[in-house]
C-alpha cells in the first residue's frame, strides 16, 4: 500500500491520459448540478491535473483557481491551456486562501486521503462564502466492502493508494457541525453512458448495478443570509 502523495506523483503522468469509468461518472453527474457559474468565484481543492478547474472555466467562472498538495499533478495541470497562473502548492487542512473566498468549491476525490476530516470540514466552512456550494464526490464506501481498490497501473504494477474510509454520514456530519446543509446526496451505479470506457479496457460487461453504486456526490450549502 503507498501513502497518497507518492502515489500521486506516479500516477500524474497518465492520470488524464486513460480513460476512466470513475471520472466519467462523476462529471456525467455532477455537470448537470452545477449552478450558472458567470458570477461565481470557483475553487478546485485536490485539484489534481485540473479536471474541474479546466471545465469551471470553460462553463464561465468568473474567477478560477486550484491547489493540491502534489507538485507532479500540478506540473500536469499547468499544462492546460489557461490554468497556468491559477495553482498552487496546498494542503487540504490548511487551504492556502483568505475566508469566505469561494461562491462554488469542487472536492473531488479527495475525502479518502484526508486523515483530519473534522479539519477539512472546518477549512471548507471557512473558504466558503455563504450560500456558497459545496460539491464533494469519492468512492463509495460499499465499493470497498465488494472488493474495490483505489489501484492504478504503473509501467507493470499495480498499485494500491492507502486511503482513510468514513461513511457518507460521518462526512456529511462533520460538514453539517461546520455550518453546511446538505442539498442532494446522490449514490450512483455505472450505467450506459460508461460502458465504452469498460470496453476500452477490455472488459465486456458493466459492473452489475445490483451490486450497488460506484460513488457518492454531496451537494452543500454554506448556511447564511438568504439571497
Ligand atoms: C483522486 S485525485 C483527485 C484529483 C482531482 N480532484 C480529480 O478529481 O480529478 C486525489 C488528489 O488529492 C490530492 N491530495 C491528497 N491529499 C491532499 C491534501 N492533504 N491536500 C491537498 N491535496 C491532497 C492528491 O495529490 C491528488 O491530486
């Protein structure tokens, strides 16, 4: 098992490179709840190569920018084109930006490799404007009971990412104490939209949606004065 930010700096290289049935589920989900975002301060945290970052822009935010802890998944980000400019070096538990900076944060895969949650819950609720949104997404924790691995492939090996493993109540607690109310909570399962991907990787078959959903998607607002 590798800590996380060794493993990051591994898989940087081809992180957006393969195609990925995780990803896309995700974004096929997410895309569509995201608000107008023409007036909106957008923050990336774990922002990785910019997966988020790229497409908060590119949808109109009008101000973007992302931070992660991994300088070899930064190098991949910075390497878009209008992204240079927008990232920095950070920790999650110590988000390297003023208060109340954030109309919409994007925490995308990250909640598994924070070992403080009540410390992300609280650096979040301080980011955050109020009435801002929150949208945090990972593994689903049932995925690890079926025996699914936070793995990737280097050169010959597979390797598996340590990771932490919180319930989605445990997560949305530890937000809702920081002042967030939960908006929408959604548990999907791979479906049509991801099977060419599967495919790709030379696996004819769907991952069985009766055996459950792939990932969670928290929607969240930061409570306050209503606009
Ligand atoms: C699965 S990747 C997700 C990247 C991006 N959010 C996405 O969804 O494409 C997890 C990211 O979390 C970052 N990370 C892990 N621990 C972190 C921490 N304490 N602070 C900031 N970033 C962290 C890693 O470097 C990695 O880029």
């Amino acid at each position: 098992m590798m800590p996380s930010l060794e493993a990051y700096s591994l898989w940087a290289e081809t992180y957006d490179r393969i195609p990925n049935p995780v990803l896309a589920l995700e974004e096929r989900i997410v895309a569509p709840l995201l608000p107008a975002l023409e007036r909106m301060v957008a923050l990336d945290i774990a922002c990785g190569t910019g997966r988020w970052l790229d497409r908060m822009l590119q949808r109109g935010a009008a101000f973007g920018a992302g931070f992660d802890l991994s300088g070899e998944m930064l190098e991949q980000a910075r390497r878009k084109p209008g992204l240079r400019g927008r990232l920095a070096r950070g920790d999650c538990e110590a988000i390297p930006l003023g208060c109340g900076t954030a109309d919409l944060a994007m925490c995308s895969f990250l909640v598994g490799y924070v070992s403080n949650l009540p410390q992300l819950a609280r650096e979040l609720s301080r980011i955050m404007r109020e009435r801002g949104h929150l949208f945090l997404s990972d593994f689903h924790p049932s995925a690890r009971q079926r025996g699914w691995k936070r793995t990737f492939r280097h050169k010959e090996t597979i390797i598996e990412i340590s990771s932490s493993h919180y319930s989605i109540d445990e997560i949305c607690l530890a937000l809702t104490l920081e002042g967030f109310e939960l908006v929408n909570r959604i548990e999907p399962c791979f479906g049509e939209a991801e099977r060419h991907i599967f495919e790709a990787c030379g696996r004819e078959h769907l991952p069985d949606e009766s055996l459950g959903p792939a990932i969670f998607v928290c929607h969240f607002r930061k409570s306050g004065k209503l606009t």
